[in-house]
C-alpha cells in the first residue's frame, strides 16, 4: 500500500506532500491541473524512465520520494527480503529517486543505494499503473498465476514443490553429465587400458631407477674396484709389510715402553683398539671383493631396464612418482568404468524417485489451484454484481502443460484470466 507521496522540484511542482489512507482515492481537477506529474511521480519510483526535462526550471536536482507498507509474512516481504531491499521484521518499503541535470539519477531503497534494474524487477509487485491499453501485470501469465497462489494460500505448497523441482533437476544434470563422461570414457577405453597394460607390466618400483644406476656405476667399473680393493686388503693385512702386521709391531714395542714408564699405559689400549677396527676394516674390503664380479649381460639387462623406465617417464611424466601415480589413476579410471553401468542405474533410480515425488506434490498443488479458482472466481463475480456488471464473465483457466515433461519450477499449470464485460 501506498502511505506516503513527497515530491520537490518535479515538473512544475516546488514542493508536495500527500498522505494517503486505506481505501479509494480519487484526484479530480482541470486539464493543466498537475494530475498526471503525480502519476509520472510514482513511475518514475517504481523503475520508470527518467528525464532531465522533468526537473522543475532554476534547480539542479528532483527529489521523488514514497512509503510503501507490506504484511512481513506475506508474498510481497519475501520478495523484499529474497532480493536484500527489507530485513526479517520491516513492514515499510521507503523509495527515494533524486533526478539531476548532470544526467545521473540516484535510487535510494531503504537508505540503500538500489540499481534501477532491481527496482523495475519489482515494480509490477508495488504499483499498477493503468493508462489507455497500459496495465503492468494485469495480462502477465506469471502475475496471474502468482495472484492465484496467494489467494488461495498455496505458496508453502509451491515452495515444497519448488524445492522438489530443484532435486530432481539436480539428479538429472547428474545423470546426465555422469552418462556423458561415462559414453566419452568409453570411448577412449581401449587406449586406457593399452597405457594401463603398458605401466602394469612394467612393474615399475619406487626407487628402482637409482638403484639400478648406482649397480650400473659399479658394474661399468667392476675391473677398477677389483684392483683397488685388492690393494687395500694386501695394505691392510696381506703380508709382512701390512698395517695391520706394522700395528702389532707397535703394540709390542709399547707394551715394553709402559713396563718402563707407567705413565704410556693407556698408549697400548689405543693402539689394540686401532688394530681391531683396522682388523674390521680389512674383513669388510675382503667380503666386498668377493662380491665383485665382471657380468656382462647383467649391465646389458640394466641398460634396456634404464632406458625402458626413461621412456616411460618420457610419455607419463617424467618421473617414477608421476608412473606409479598414472597407474593407481588408470586404476580408478578403469573401475568407474566397470561400475559405469551401476552408477547409472543408481542415478536413474533417483531420478524416477524425486520425480514420482514432484509429480505427487505438482498433482496437490494443481488441485489446491482448481479449489483457489473457483472460489475467487465466485468473489469476483460478486464484486462485479455490486457494481452492476451482472452480464460480465469471468473464468480462470488451470491447464497443465501437454508434452513429454510438463514440469516447470511454479508447478504444472498454466493459468489464464478469461474476462468478458458483456455476455
């Protein structure tokens, strides 16, 4: 409802306030009179096309402002409240349009800033505005059917099925783009399982490839190490003139020398402790030269091994990690493959579900229709016999869509006004 109307510096108008009550006004006056600037007042605060031709001669700006008031639980505050212009507990809608002649008109909503698109989405649902052939919603299929709705009381009936509606749109875009990678994986499933089959069969093992490069390395220089270890045991222990054979020498010497001179006691303590690892030592370089072998076709095995792994990585990504990881991948790939045909039947089965559930709550909300039909069609015949319009027809047609899916997101209903003045 329309409470309030202030206006300054509009057309010829300096400054007008008018405060307005329930029930019907009527503005009368001459041809000249201003009528029609309080109207183009109000189109211009429901989303109307500005000029700066319509600001008063000798000001700069036009102030245009209104109060609107709205039931919170009703059709008009959810709206309000769906597009942020009124908070849960406002019941008073304040518009405020300033006009300039520099061009740029300003939109106030509740002390909001509010672009002019958001206020032209909602102007058919503040204010009708009905001129020669110009009605705003009277002939507007989605008004007509929303006027229903809430005659009837049926919105908690249309937000159940709404809400249907969106499940089972988001089941079937599942099905669908699921049946989709399914039909294009598929269709690459032979090239999948050759890389799978490829990478398999490889067999390859984290850390292999430097494991086989270092025994590569040692078999490459197998003769060399043979040498050098061979002259590291004889230095260490092969004969007379070994470390180890010089080391026992010094023991003796240093076992007489503390016989003499208590203070070199602890001399012979270290020089038996370097004998045993020395002795260590010189078992160890002996058992690794025992390990030591020239196997020719051992390093050609490890070659092709190499250069298959090098390979691999070349096409796969260029490292073990990035093979093993293409395989555990080619793995999944391959098992949704084979699952392919549940998936889908589990999805389809939810599809049929959610639809068998809006179909039943589509039924409920058209019949909750047909009843709000007829019962405003009997209130407003009764309000055209008052005003003696006894001849005038009117129906309200609830038809659903014919097709293969009659479903939309308001339900399964067109609804159509049927109006005739004289019979």
């Amino acid at each position: 409802m329309l409470n309030e109307l202030r206006i300054s510096n509009f057309a010829v108008i300096e400054q007008l306030s008018l405060q307005f009550t329930h029930g019907f006004h009527v503005l009368t006056g001459e041809t000249g009179a201003g009528k029609s600037i309080l109207v183009d007042a109000i189109a211009l605060l429901v989303g109307g096309r500005a000029s700066a031709d319509q600001i008063r001669s000798g000001t700069e700006e036009a102030v245009l402002e209104a109060s609107f008031s709205f039931s919170k639980s009703g059709e008009l505050g959810r709206q309000f409240r769906e597009v942020g212009l009124a908070g849960p507990e406002d019941e008073e809608l304040i518009v405020r349009r300033v006009l300039s002649r520099s061009g740029r008109s300003r939109i106030y909503v509740n002390g909001n800033l509010t672009p002019l698109h958001l206020l032209q989405a909602l102007a058919g649902t503040l204010v009708d505005i009905h001129g020669q052939h110009e009605q705003q919603s009277l002939l507007s299929a989605q008004a007509q059917l929303d006027a229903l709705d809430a005659f009837g009381q049926l919105q908690a009936a249309r937000d159940a099925y709404a809400a249907q509606y969106e499940r089972w749109r988001d089941s079937q875009r599942r099905l669908e783009e699921t049946a989709r990678l399914l039909a294009d994986r598929k269709a690459q499933e032979e090239f999948l399982r050759f890389q799978h089959q490829e990478l398999d069969e490889a067999g390859v093992q984290a850390g292999e490839e430097e494991t086989l490069t270092a025994e590569r390395h040692r078999l490459g220089h197998s003769r060399r190490l043979q040498e050098l270890t061979d002259e590291a045991y004889d230095l260490l222990y092969g004969g007379d003139a070994s470390v180890l054979a010089g080391l026992g020498v010094v023991n003796q010497r240093l076992k007489e020398l503390s016989g003499i001179d208590a203070s070199s006691a602890e001399w012979t303590s270290f020089c038996e402790s370097a004998v045993v690892q020395l002795r260590e030592l010189a078992q160890r370089v002996r058992a690794y030269r025992q390990g030591l072998e020239h196997d020719p076709d051992r390093l050609s095995q490890i070659e092709e091994r190499l250069d298959r792994l090098q390979r691999l990585k070349k096409k796969y990504g260029g490292s073990e990690e990035a093979l093993l990881a293409r395989l555990q991948e080619l793995n999944q790939q391959l098992d949704g493959m084979d699952r392919g045909e549940e998936v889908l039947t589990e999805l389809q089965a939810q599809v049929t579900d959610a639809k068998a559930r809006m179909q039943e709550l589509g039924k409920s909300l058209s019949a909750g229709r047909l009843r709000a039909a007829k019962k405003m069609e009997t209130r407003v015949k009764d309000e055209l016999a008052e005003l003696r319009m006894d001849r005038t027809r009117f129906k309200i047609m609830v038809a659903q869509d014919e097709g293969e899916s009659p479903f939309g997101p308001t339900g399964l209903d067109r609804v159509e006004y049927l109006f005739s003045a004289n019979e």
